[in-house]
C-alpha cells in the first residue's frame, strides 16, 4: 500500500482483487453498488439470477447472524461508513449499527483506519475460516487526515526526504515524501490535485534543497534546510555536511518540526 491518499473502501478493493488471483474460489456479490463499495473483481466476469436481471439487493441482517451462528468463513464488506456519508443525510447514516454488529459472537469486525490495516484485516479475516469476518468500511480519503508531516525535495537531495521518511516511519511517524520537480506546471495544477498532493491540513512541512530558499515559504511556511549564504570549495560530501543536507539534519528538523503546535498553510 502506498502513502497516497485513498479510503478504505478503495484499497479493500485492491486487496479483493489480489486475492482473487490466489484465491479461485472468492465468489462474491455487491448488489448494484460495485462502483462505490469496489467489491467488482476486475476480468473474472459476474452473474446475475435468470429471473432477476436488475439484480436483487439481500438483506443480510438475518444471514450475517446466522452464519455467526453456524461459524461460516463468510467475508462482509460495508460500506458507506457512519457521518462519514453526510451528504446522504441521517437516514443512511449506520451510527447505531456497530454498537449491534459487535455484540454478534464469534463475528470479527474491523474498522480499519488506512490501506496497511485494511490489508491486515483481510490477512486475518481469511486465516480464520471457521467464523464470519466483518470489514466496516469508509468512502472518505482517511488517510489525508492522519498524515503527520510532508518531507519535500528536488534533485539529488530527494533521497535525503526518503531516508528520512524511512526512519521516521520506523518510529511510528506518518510522513510523506514529494518530488517538486517544477514549480511553474504544480501551480498551474487543478486546486484539487495540489490539495492531494500537499493537505493544507498538514502544516508541518519541511523542504530540502541546496540553494538558496527563496520561494519555498509558500509551499512549507518557515521550515526549510537550504542555504543562504555563498558556497564554499571541497568535495560534494563535505558541503552537504557543512550545510546540513544529511539524513540526520533532515530527520532531526523534521522531529522538531512534529513538536510544533499545528497551524494550517493557506495557499
């Protein structure tokens, strides 16, 4: 799973359809809302009753206790996920409907909150056949929301952001790493991708380049690691270390940028 932005719902539909080619026996259904929940396994083709070619939304309350009941391995995937919906109003709104699920016994209900525990809830819920599993799911990209801090570069020094990045994560750190390769044609992107690619809810911020930082408070605020002052002569390895430009500076502005209070950049 990558670090870009998605909802659980979308990458509960990458895991189905990997697990459709190891697995030749998934058989599944989504009545008519394949495009929302993505429970369409791409290439593999679908079937509908005869009698009943507009398909038939199965309420599957009664089924899903059942099945608690008689510990079946079966897979159910919701989605459309409590306020998350809130264009949809309070009548689709499942607010009450976990509280009840949970109480099933035998039935596991995940709630994951990213792609990486998506993929771990499907991992479990197949490993463990003898009972249902429940995926609860959501449409709203969460990931957005979670990410703690941007790490953005040009250049060489781009590999400075993923070193970085790479200890970071191992401390529990939920950081992305940007490549902005030109200023010009990421302005003259749509509002929307640009929000995508840099959340004005993540504030903390930091860009790596070795020049001088003129222009970079518009896309990081204040924290930046670049130079301000006339270089000097020796070798590459001893300039970026006189200057800063070391996996350690990088991760080390970067930690004291995530004990900042939060503010959000306006562009």
């Amino acid at each position: 799973m990558s670090d870009l932005v998605d909802s659980t719902g979308g990458y509960s539909g990458k895991c189905l359809n990997a697990l459709a080619k190891v697995l030749p026996g998934l058989i599944g259904g989504s009545a008519d809302l394949a495009s929302s929940n993505q429970a369409y396994l791409h290439n593999l083709g679908d079937f509908k009753q005869p009698d009943s070619p507009w398909g038939q939304n199965i309420r599957l309350h009664e089924e899903l206790r059942v099945s608690a009941l008689s510990h079946a391995g079966v897979l159910y995937i919701l989605t459309h996920d409590l306020v998350g919906i809130g264009e949809d109003g309070p009548t689709h709104q499942p607010i009450v409907h976990l509280a009840g699920l949970r109480a099933i016994p035998h039935l596991l209900l995940f709630r994951p909150a990213d792609g990486k525990e998506t993929a771990g809830a499907y991992k479990v819920a197949i490993e463990n056949r003898s009972v249902p599993s429940l995926l609860a799911l959501s449409s709203d990209n969460s990931e957005k929301d979670l990410l703690e801090i941007i790490l953005i570069g040009t250049g060489s020094e781009l590999c400075l952001c993923e070193a970085s990045a790479n200890v970071l994560r191992k401390e529990g750190t939920r950081v992305r790493v940007v490549s902005l390769v030109c200023w010009r044609l990421f302005d003259r992107q749509p509002r929307d991708y640009k929000e995508f690619v840099l959340p004005s809810s993540v504030s903390k911020r930091v860009s790596v380049e070795a020049g001088l930082p003129l222009g970079w408070k518009e896309y990081v605020g204040d924290e930046g690691i670049g130079i301000d002052d006339f270089g000097s002569s020796g070798p590459y390895s001893e300039a970026f270390n006189k200057y800063g430009f070391t996996e350690e500076n990088v991760t080390k502005t970067a930690k004291s940028l995530l004990t900042t209070p939060h503010t959000f950049i306006e562009r």
